[in-house]
C-alpha cells in the first residue's frame, strides 16, 4: 500500500531515510514540501500535514534509533557553544544521556566528592540541580547549576535542611531530633566551607 492511502508510511519511509543517514525529519518534511504545495493534491496535502502534526513523535522514535555515541556527539556539540538547555521533546535515550554527562561536569567540578562532607566514593555521589530541573530548562545541564553530594546531603539539600549562604558556608536547619547521627552528619558541618569547585556554581 502506497504512502497515499497510508498515512503513515510517511513515518515509515522518515525512519528508513534516517537509519540510512540520508535525511533528517526535519529535511523530509521540507523536500516534500515545495512539491506537494505546487501539486495541490489532496491527498498528499493530508499526509503533508500528519507529517508535521506526527512530528514530536518522530523525532522521538527516531531518537531512540539513535547510538548512545550519536546522541553523545550531539550533546558534546551544544554544550561547546554554550548551550545547556535540555528539552522534555527530546527521546528518552537523550535524556538519560544527557542527565549522565550532567552528572560526570558535576562531579569532576568538585573533584569527585561531595561538597559538604567530602564523601570521595562516586557510587554514592549524586549531582543536584541548584536551580531544579523542572524550574530552569536554560541550565538543566549547565554544571555551574550542579552541587555534587552524597546521598544523604542531596535528600538533605532538596527538603531544604541544608543550604549555602553567601560566602559558600554551610548552613543548616534547626532540627528537632537527639539523634547522634544527626548531630554528626548534619550539624557537625553548620558554618564549615563548601568544597570549592573548579568551575564557579551560582548559589
């Protein structure tokens, strides 16, 4: 069946021009465009518009086509000119690429250990988001809006128990607790020094 009574053979023949590295969604679209504008066929006027309505999903799918070495090329590309946006459109795989190197700029900013109690063993390091996620699209991989913590300090960074005033100090939250594991590994770091990273971060 051709592309004319089926829709989405558009999707079809995109994916298979894309696993072939002849074009890219955006260039389907635009070199079928000039041609089905001067033919005026209805039917090809319709698969036209799915195309572009079908678009999201595409550039979705074909993400996931995508090799991770692809997307990482793609991400070490952007962030060299000085763009640290990431978008919620992007594929699954990008996203996850993406929060990975997020995490690797974190992490070797601060020397590969935690800010705040100098923890040095990467499975238990985690990159927060100064500014979250959902809060600054424009940042989201911008390592200057990343801390590196371990576990507990990141849970006790997000719930707001610990924070950083204006000379990178450490401060922390009036807790009520008698617990001594409290005591050692939240209050004891009251007013110390953050550890200081390579790469200026905007608290």
């Amino acid at each position: 069946m051709g592309t004319k009574s089926n829709p989405t053979g558009w999707l079809s023949a995109s994916l298979t021009a894309f696993q072939k590295d002849v074009w890219s969604v955006p260039t389907v679209i635009a070199r079928w465009a000039p041609h089905i504008e001067r033919s005026g066929h209805s039917g090809k006027a319709q698969h036209y518009r799915f195309a572009l309505s079908s678009y999201p999903l595409l550039s979705a799918l074909i993400g996931e086509l995508q090799s991770d070495a692809q997307i990482e090329a793609e991400i070490d590309a952007q962030l060299q000119h000085g763009d640290y946006s990431a978008s919620d459109a992007w594929a699954a795989k990008k996203i996850r690429l993406a929060r990975d190197r997020f995490r690797r700029d974190v992490l070797a900013n601060f020397r590969g250990c935690c800010c705040v109690c100098r923890v040095d063993l990467e499975e238990l390091l985690d990159a927060a988001h100064i500014r979250s996620w959902e809060e600054d699209l424009q940042n989201r991989l911008n390592p200057a809006n990343g801390l590196s913590l371990c576990t507990l300090h990141h849970r006790a960074f997000d719930r707001k128990i610990i924070g950083f005033d204006s000379n990178r100090r450490i401060t922390v939250r009036q807790l009520k607790s008698r617990s001594q594991v409290v005591r050692d590994q939240l209050d004891r770091y009251r007013g110390t020094p953050m550890v200081r990273p390579l790469i200026k971060v905007t608290l």
